[in-house]
C-alpha cells in the first residue's frame, strides 16, 4: 500500500480525474479529504469511494478554492482533524470557450482564477501546513508531495480556450517555482498534464462526433484518455516512486504532441 499512513487532499474531487485520483489514493490506504464547491457530489463521490473499501477512507469538505477565505478554513479543518497534510493535488480546474477577440475581461479572470490562482492559494496555505509538519520531524524522509494538475494546452495553445491555456502553462511553471521554495522542507512538487480525458469537462465535445474524430486524428493512440489513466500518472507522482521528481511536468497526451 503505496499510501497506507498518508493524509491526501485532492481539490475538485466531485467529479472526473479528482475523484478517480481520490479513489486510488483511498484504495492504496490513503485517508482522503475532497474537496469542491457542489456537496452533493462530493457525498456522492466520497460514497462510492467508501463504498468499495473495507474501511472508510474518504471526507469531503465543501470548499471554493479561488476563495481565500474558504482555503484558509480549509486547512484550520485539515489541521484539526488530521494535524498533517502528505499529499496535496491541486486538481479543481475548467473553462469557457471563446476566441481572444470575443473572451470578456470577466471569462479571462473566471479562468485565471480557477486554473491558476487556486493552485497559488491552495498551495500557499496547505503547503505551509505541510511545511510546518516537514519542520517537527527530526528528518525529512517521510514523503510529502504537491500534483497540480495542468493540460497539454500548457504546452500547446488549445482552439478557443487561450485563457486556459495561458493559466496551464502558469500551472507548470509556478509548480517550478513552488518546488524551488519547498525542497527545503523534502516536499516535491510536480505537475501532471493531461490530453484529451472523458470526463464532465471534455463531456459536450464528446458528444460532438467531428470532435471525436479530430481527437482521434491528432492522437498517437487514437483515442481520449480515460480519467483512471491520469490518475494513476498522478498517484506516482505523489508517490515515493517519484522521490527523485520535484519541478517536471509529467504530459499524459497519448501522443498528442509528438504527432
Ligand atoms: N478532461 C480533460 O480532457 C482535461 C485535460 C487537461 C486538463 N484537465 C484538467 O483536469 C482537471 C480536472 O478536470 P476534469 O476533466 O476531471 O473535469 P471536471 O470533472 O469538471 O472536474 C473539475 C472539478 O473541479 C471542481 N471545481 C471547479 N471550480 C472549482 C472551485 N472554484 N473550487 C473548488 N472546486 C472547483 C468541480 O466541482 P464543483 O463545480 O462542484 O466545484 C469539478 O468537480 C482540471 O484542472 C482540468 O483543467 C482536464
């Protein structure tokens, strides 16, 4: 059990990659806190999760994470209830579609705000709790990680969504940043990028059979991914396994890029 002992908290854990990433953590002995803006899918993703273990690993704790105020209650939760914070992946993320000469001053701070300043917010305020909790041991060899989830269109600027793709590519580089800041303290940092995943994000596009062709077309596997495959690129990233990773970008794009 890769994470037996461990407290996990995996923001944007309702749906998606969040919650397939929340459940391996919590099938490979994590305790695991998820957080998201909806309760009622966070209960029922906690449920499901529950549900498949012998013992319940998963809570949820109600949270907007652009919201400095709900972050810092947040980590009083997280500090009270667990006193320690191991594993923290930055994952809540999403957009709107538009082109740059149609996108409002109020889409591009919508995306700014759920794609970058959420991870700046999250990370500063758990990341000190875990830095505080890194600093009571006598060394630093139990393993703590930050994951924040970016995109391939961090890598490479995606049609009609050029504020998300310009918050990914800040996603990658504050995670350098953030690395830097923290190797001090034996906490590694990294960030995961996903290609094209079925998830409720992607779930419109799906439907959209041209889409689904285009994907296809462009992907070296040629097919999207599913979310169970991000999210075990993400439990090795937070894992011992990685222990020699702090400040990579891990792109998980069945060959999008290389096409
Ligand atoms: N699916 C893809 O193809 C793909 C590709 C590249 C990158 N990604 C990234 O992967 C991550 C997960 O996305 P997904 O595809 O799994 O989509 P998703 O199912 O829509 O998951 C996103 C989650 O984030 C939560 N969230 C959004 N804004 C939030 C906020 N302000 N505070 C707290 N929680 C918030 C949402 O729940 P609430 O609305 O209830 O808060 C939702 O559960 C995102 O960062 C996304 O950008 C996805």
């Amino acid at each position: 059990m890769r994470f037996a002992e461990t407290v996990v908290l995996v923001t944007g854990a309702g749906s998606g990659i969040g919650k397939a990433a929340a459940a391996r953590f919590a099938s490979e002995g994590a305790k695991v806190i998820l957080v998201g803006r909806t309760k009622s899918k966070l209960e029922r993703a906690a449920k499901e999760i529950n549900e498949s273990l012998n013992i319940p690993m998963a809570e949820i704790f109600p949270a907007d994470v652009t919201d400095e105020e709900d972050v810092l209650e947040l980590a009083r939760y997280v500090e009270e209830q667990f006193g320690e914070l191991h594993v923290l992946v930055n994952n809540a993320g999403g957009s709107v579609h538009s082109k740059i000469m149609d996108t409002t001053a109020q889409d591009w701070d919508f995306v700014q705000n759920t794609n970058l300043k959420s991870v700046f917010l999250v990370s500063k305020i758990l990341g000190k709790l875990m830095a505080e909790c890194a600093d009571k041991e006598s060394d630093i060899s139990h393993n703590r990680s930050i994951v924040n989830v970016a995109s391939l269109s961090g890598h490479q600027a995606g049609a009609h969504i050029p504020h998300y793709s310009a918050a990914k590519a800040g996603v990658i580089n504050f995670t350098k940043a953030l690395a830097l800041e923290l190797s001090q303290y034996g906490i590694r940092v990294n960030s995961v990028s996903p290609g094209f995943v079925e998830t409720p994000l992607t779930e419109q596009g799906m439907q959209n059979e041209q889409f689904v062709k285009a994907i296809r077309k462009n992907t070296a596997l040629k097919r999207a991914g599913k979310a169970d495959e991000i999210a075990n690129v993400i439990a090795f990233a937070a894992s011992q396994e990685a222990s020699y990773m702090t400040g990579s970008d891990i792109l998980v794009d069945g060959g999008w890029l290389i096409k």
